[in-house]
C-alpha cells in the first residue's frame, strides 16, 4: 500500500480520517487504516481443499499479520495437514489486494465491511477490562433490574 497515503488527504468524502490514521509518532499510516475485513470462503478455497495456496498471504503487505497459512488436519485422508489461510481483524486494513491475488475464477477471498463481517456483542456483556469502571458499574447496576423483571415463560408461550 502507499507510504504517503496520498488519497487520504485528497478525499472529498473523508473516508479516510487522518487523525484516525496517524501512529505513535504522529506520522500518518496507511497499516492503521480500517477500509473493511476480508473474509474466505472456505469451500471454493483451494488450500481448503488440500492444495497448496498461498497466493493471498504473500499479496498481503501485512503478511502473516493480517493473513496467514494455519495448520489444519485433512479430514479427507486422516492422515496429512493441509495449510489453510486464516484473518486476523486486528491487522486487517480491507485493501483487497488478497482479492485480487486469489487464482480461482470467482475470488474464494474477499472484502467485506467491518460491521457486516463482525459480530456485534450485545450490550448485556460487560468487559470491564476494555471500559471505565463507572460504566460497567452502570452496566451492572442495568443488567440487576432487567433481571428483577425477567420471568421464565411458560411451555405455551414457547409454542407461540
């Protein structure tokens, strides 16, 4: 991807926000960049198959951050490891270049946007070690009243 990041700034559309972008040292950098995730599809995957494939790690700049091969049993033979390309949304930036680098004729890798491709955790989850302790107090304190309120229904209710 490019060093400069030059469609970023020249974006009317601000799809890119510089601020979001910039590293540690304030410079601006495209690895930072949360474009969408790429997801495979494991059936039309030829390493998913037992072939050796490796065409969208290598094609990744953030190679063996944001894609790579695992270490999966053939269920097939029994008896062989297949490597097999697994994405981290952590590094993924959603570039696409995997896309274009996979050999088969409709891509078996692809970009999709991060709130399609991500799950949602809902909000009765609290992870205490991600937010501020006055939240989750508050959190909790909305959790016990839902509770309070809940019911078990009853066997025709199921039905209906």
């Amino acid at each position: 991807m490019c060093e400069d990041v030059p469609c970023a700034f020249a974006c009317p559309t601000k799809a890119f926000d510089i601020e979001f972008l910039k590293n540690e040292k304030g410079e601006v950098d495209i690895n930072k960049a949360r474009m969408g995730i790429v997801v495979v599809d494991y059936n039309s995957c030829i390493a998913h198959w037992g072939l050796q494939c490796d065409a969208c790690v290598r094609a990744c700049p953030l190679m063996h951050k944001a894609i790579y091969m695992d270490l999966k049993r053939n269920k097939r033979t029994g008896k062989h490891a297949m490597l097999v390309p697994v994405v981290d949304p952590e590094y993924c930036t959603g570039c696409g270049l995997c896309e274009h680098a996979c050999p088969i004729d409709k891509p078996a890798i692809y970009v999709l946007p991060r709130e399609v491709a991500l799950g949602k955790i809902g909000k009765h989850y609290v992870r205490g070690w991600m937010e501020q302790k006055e939240n989750v107090e508050e959190k909790i304190r909305e959790r016990e009243e839902e509770l309070k309120r809940w019911r078990p229904k009853t066997p025709e209710e199921y039905l209906n």
